[in-house]
C-alpha cells in the first residue's frame, strides 16, 4: 500500500508541474543500465533464553557482507525552464538482484525446551521492485546535474531453516543523493551517466515460529545497510 502511495504521488506531481506553460515543459523517457555495490551488517538472534547447552538457543550472531549487481531500469521524467530546469522523476527496476544461497550447518542442542535446531539450514533472498521518486537540478549549463530521491523495495526472504521458523518479506526505504552528466545523441536523443548513493534504513524482521517454552521469543535478524550506484541511461525527449 506505501508503494502504491509513493506511486499516486509522483503521479499527481508530474500533473501538477505539466500544467505550467506547454512551451517549458520538456518530459523524458527511457531505459538504464546499472551497477550497484552494497554493504549490510545483519545480527540474527535466536530464539530462546540462551539457556540451553552450548547456548545456541538465544545466541546472537553478526555477519558483515558485501555484494555487487547489475540490473536495468526505465524511468520517466518531466522538467521546467520557468522552475530553473527543475525535473522531477520516477524509475523502477523490477529485479535488482538474487543473493547466493548459503548452507550453515547447526550442531544440536540438546536442550529441553523444544529448540534444537540441528541440521542444516539454507538462507537465500532477492531484491525486487525498486522504485526511485526524484529530483534533478542543472548545475553551470553543461549537461551536468544533482540528484536526489526516496526509495522503496521488496526484500524477499527464501530461508528454509532446521528450527521450521521463517523470517517474514521486508520493505526497504531509503534516500539517494548524487549527480551526473547528460549529453545529446540528437534532437530527441539523450545519454546520461551518473552515480549515486543509498542511505537505507535499518531493517528488522521475526521469525515465523514462538520458542516452544511458552516465552513467546522468536528468531530476530536487523540490519543497517548502503549502496552506491552506477547508471548508464538511454532515453528521448518529447
């Protein structure tokens, strides 16, 4: 439902600022390639009081990743000469990117509380549905601008854990800043190269399953992440 808010809104926007006169008002559309790099620091936490033996029930572990993806991406945008070039876009990718799926193998507890968790567990996910809302600015006259958006996407968790317990799909938010340069092809054909970066918020997503001792705890994983982007974009302009 938020994405879908974003979505009318950026809409309404676009509407708004093409009611000023036809002669200033200039839309673009087109297709992007690009490349990010991303950083997470995630704690997963199990469920449990940690009393069990070898304290794997409620033992919290942290793991630090970095990965690289490609994906393409279609945008629209329109701008104004009476609001000093001022542009306002929207860009959506549909899959940026499917993570390695790795296998952990979990000693047993042998705890009496209904937890252990032995055998072996595969953690896979995807990021889908990446939508930018944003704004451009010229800067001098020579095709370069600044860049800056709000952003939205869909973290898919593909777990399947020895516990039984599944972590729930996450939204993503975050802000993007950074700054490009276009340049001409034709009349109605432009290039642009840019690069920016994503500040995410931190995340955090429970288990499927409460511990079987009644506490009610349940595996906990959060996350603080950031990426940086760059796109290489085709589009024309009308």
């Amino acid at each position: 439902m938020k994405k879908i808010n974003t979505i009318l809104a950026a809409v309404s926007a676009l509407l708004m600022l093409s009611v000023t006169s036809a002669n200033s008002v200039e839309f673009k559309a087109g297709v992007s390639a690009n490349g990010m790099a991303a950083y997470a620091n995630a704690t997963e936490t199990l469920k449990g009081d940690g009393a069990g033996v070898g304290g794997q029930t409620g033992r919290t572990t942290n793991e630090e990743a970095v990965l690289a993806a490609s994906f393409a991406s279609v945008f629209a945008e329109i701008s104004s000469d009476e609001m000093m070039g001022l542009g306002l876009g929207v860009s959506y990718a549909p899959d940026v990117v499917e993570m390695d799926k790795e296998t952990r193998h979990v000693d047993p507890v042998n705890s009496d509380d209904g937890n252990d968790a032995a055998g072996a567990q595969q953690v896979a996910a995807e990021v889908k549905d990446l939508l930018s809302i944003y704004v451009t600015l010229p800067i001098g006259g020579n095709g370069a601008y600044v860049k800056a958006g709000y952003n939205q996407a869909t973290l898919n968790t593909q777990e399947t854990l020895s516990t039984g317990s599944k972590y729930e799909d996450i939204d993503l938010y975050g802000y993007s800043i950074g700054g490009g340069y276009e340049g001409t092809l034709s009349d109605v054909v432009f290039w642009r190269a840019e690069g920016t970066y994503q500040a995410w918020d931190d995340i955090a997503a429970n288990g499927s399953e409460a511990n079987a001792t009644g506490d009610n705890t349940t595996n906990r994983i959060t996350a603080e992440m950031g990426s940086v982007t760059g796109t290489f974009s085709i589009g024309m302009k009308f």
